[in-house]
C-alpha cells in the first residue's frame, strides 16, 4: 500500500478564502508630513527604510502548495487584468521616490517575475536610477529559475545585479509535486547555470523546509550546492496568506536543519551579514562556501526589518502578513506630483509598527485574514 501524501492531505485543510477577495482591502496612503532632514527615515520601531520588494506580476508557471496551491489558484482564479498593473513607468517613478527616501536594494518578484514581458525593460529603466548618496541601486530577482536559461544575459545586460532562485527538491518526483507544474527541475538548474555564466552573482538558491514533504532533500541540496559559489537557504514554512493550510508542525526549524548538516559538513557561524538580512549564515569548515538559515517562524527578524512591498496593483504593504495594502496606484493615476507622494510615503513609513512575526500564536493573530504572498513577493 502506497504512504499517505502529507502535501495532500494538507490541501484538505486548505481555507476556500477566494484569494482574490482580499486583495481588495486597501486603504489610502497617510497624510502628508513634513520630511526628516538629512538622517534615515524610521518608523515607530526606529527602522530605517532600506529594501523594496516590487512584485511585477500575480500569475506563475508553478503551483507550489505552500504559496499558491491549485485548489486556491486554479483555472477559475481571477488574475489582475492588464489594466490594474503597474506599467513600467509607474514601477520606476515609485522606485525614483522611494530611493530618495532611503531605500537602497530593489527586488523583483511576483508572483512568477519572469512571465512578465519585457522585463529587461523595467531593470534598465531601475538601473539609470540614483540612490541618495549618488550610487546605483542594488538590483536584484527572486524567481523560480524555470525561464532564466531564457532571460539571463538580457537582465544582466540591462543592469540585474544578482539573482535568488527557489528550488525546493532535486529529485524530479519530489520537486514535480512541490512545484505542481510539469517544468522539469533540469530546466531550473540549467536556469542556475545561466546565470552563473553570465555573472549574476552572488546566486542563492531558497528552498522552503516543509516538514514531511521535502525535508529528505536537505542533505542531498546542500551536498549539490557546495564548492559551486551559491548559497543556499533554508527558509521556514510559513503562515503567509489563508490558502496553504498551514501548521505549525510542518515547520522544520532552522535549529534542527542545521544540526543535520553539521552532522555531516561541520559549519562555522558568519552571523546575520547587515541589518535587516534575513538570513543567518554559516560556512563549511572544509572551505565548501555559505549555507544560509531564514528562521522567520522560530528566530522572528522583525527588530531588522527594513522592507516595504509595492504588490503588482500598486499596493503597498508594511509587512508579509499585513492585513490590507495602502493604495499608491490611486495617487499615481490622479496625477500627484512627486513632492506629495514623497510625503504620503514617508508618512506611511513613519507609522509603520508591524512585527508579526514576533506575535504569532498570540490571541487573535493568528486569525487575522493575510494578504497573499504571491500578490506581494517573498
Ligand atoms: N516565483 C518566485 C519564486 O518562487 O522565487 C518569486 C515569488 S515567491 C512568492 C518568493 C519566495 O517566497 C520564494 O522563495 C518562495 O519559496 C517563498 N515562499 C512562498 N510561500 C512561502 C511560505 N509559505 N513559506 C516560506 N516561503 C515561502
Ligand atoms: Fe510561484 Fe514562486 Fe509561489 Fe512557487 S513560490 S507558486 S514559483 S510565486
Ligand atoms: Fe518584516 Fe513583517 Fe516579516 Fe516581521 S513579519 S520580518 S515585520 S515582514
């Protein structure tokens, strides 16, 4: 007799939240204030305003069941229509405004990033910006490799950086029931290597830790990614939108993934490398490269936060879990100068309290409905 599926039988605890219903709860960004001169713009927490997440697209080739599974995201899924995405003009006038406010890293996302035309576009038009000290932004790309073979050179080209691929299983049975799309995990890893060839480094690869589901492929994904340069990470399953069922006992920590590495590769901490990174991160002590550990469900880095998301319709989100977004699209479209929306943005930044990592489990959190992650990007 065949072992019960774990990722099947967590679909059935799947909420039917039609994931399109919540998208909606936007509210408008927050009077104007009157700008900080000089110094880092903080919130309530004193965190300064460093990364943008820009999420360019809504749709993805894939189906993971931890981020959009099907049973939510199938064929009678209403997707945003073209006319409520962001154009890349608007993408970069935001970027513009955000990087005279401090941010320095713009990351796209989706959402599948790569799936929107032209993308090379929107990076040129990024790159030809300035942060406040007169650098270039940093620009980077998480996506889920499986067009990067595709893409790579043009993005380079165009002024991408550095690219983060999620790769979950390199057994192709596995990764084909994580990934619930019938791209093969060859097309992912040729994806890896295109990206090596044309230098959009440093490359690290996320794989998500489901307890259960993937977590044989711990060993086998570190033992293929050292000696190559990449990083690999292990995040935390999290609780991100009302569609991936999740549980607490399908977290794996960090702690414990660790632990079966060291067991066979001995590591040595690096410790977290800037504030706000997520990610803590360890060497080999053979010389074997980095290996990294998001622990956002055992270990919150909430104090270091410094990201702010602009979701595909122009929402913006404080926060992976915030309950509703702040509608920038209404004030771009109405024709606001660049001075107003600076100061409605600044504002928003100033009230921002969130650290839902922090209260998981605490009464009343957990209940709380959760914008979806493939609206707004990891
Ligand atoms: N499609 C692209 C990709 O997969 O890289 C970009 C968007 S995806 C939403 C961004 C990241 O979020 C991926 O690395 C993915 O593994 C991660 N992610 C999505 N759902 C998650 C969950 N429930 N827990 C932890 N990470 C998650
Ligand atoms: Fe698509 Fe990325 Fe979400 Fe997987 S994690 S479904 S690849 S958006
Ligand atoms: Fe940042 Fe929210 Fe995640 Fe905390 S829970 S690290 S505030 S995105």
């Amino acid at each position: 007799m065949s072992s019960p599926d774990p990722l099947a039988a967590s679909r059935r605890l799947i909420r039917l939240t039609p994931a399109s219903d919540f998208r909606n709860a936007a509210r408008p960004l927050p009077e104007p204030v009157s700008l900080p001169i000089g110094g880092a713009l903080l919130d309530t927490r004193s965190r300064p305003l460093r990364d943008l997440r820009i999420s360019v697209t809504d749709r993805c080739n894939f189906r993971c069941g931890y981020c959009m599974p099907r049973e939510a995201f199938g064929k009678d899924h209403a997707f945003l229509p073209q006319t409520a995405l962001l154009s890349f003009e608007e993408i970069a006038r935001v970027a513009r405004l955000m990087l005279s406010l401090g941010v320095t890293t713009l990351r796209l996302t989706g959402g599948e990033p790569l799936l929107r035309k032209d993308l090379e576009r929107l990076v040129a038009l990024l790159a030809s910006l300035r942060t406040r000290d007169g650098s270039a932004p940093d620009i980077a790309l998480t996506t889920n490799g499986s067009l990067l073979r595709r893409k790579a050179r043009a993005l380079r080209d165009a002024g991408l950086n550095r690219v983060t691929v999620s790769l979950d299983a390199l057994s192709p049975e596995r990764f084909a029931r994580m990934s619930d799309s019938p791209i093969a995990v060859a097309d992912v890893l040729d994806g890896i290597a295109a990206a090596q060839e044309v230098g959009l480094g440093p490359i690290k690869v996320n794989m998500v830790v489901q307890k259960g589901v993937n977590d044989t492929e711990i060993e086998p994904m570190a033992a293929h990614f050292r000696n190559t340069g990449i990083e690999l990470r292990f995040i935390e399953f999290m609780d991100v939108g009302n569609t991936n069922a999740w549980q607490r006992d399908q977290v794996l920590p960090s702690g414990v993934v660790r632990e079966r590495l060291a067991a066979r590769w001995p590591l040595q901490t690096i410790g977290v490398p800037r504030p706000g990174a997520t990610a803590e991160r360890c060497s080999y002590a053979d010389g074997a490269g980095q290996v990294g550990f998001i622990s956002s469900v055992t270990a919150p880095f909430c104090g270091d936060c410094t990201r702010l998301r602009l979701s595909t319709d122009g929402r913006l989100y404080t926060c992976l879990f915030a309950s509703h977004g702040h509608d920038l699209r209404a004030l771009l479209r109405a024709g606001e100068d660049d001075d107003t929306i600076r100061s409605r943005l600044a504002a928003l930044w100033q009230q921002r309290a969130d650290r839902y990592s922090e209260l998981r489990g605490r009464v009343g959190m957990d209940e709380r409905e959760r914008i979806e992650m493939s609206f707004i990007g990891g």
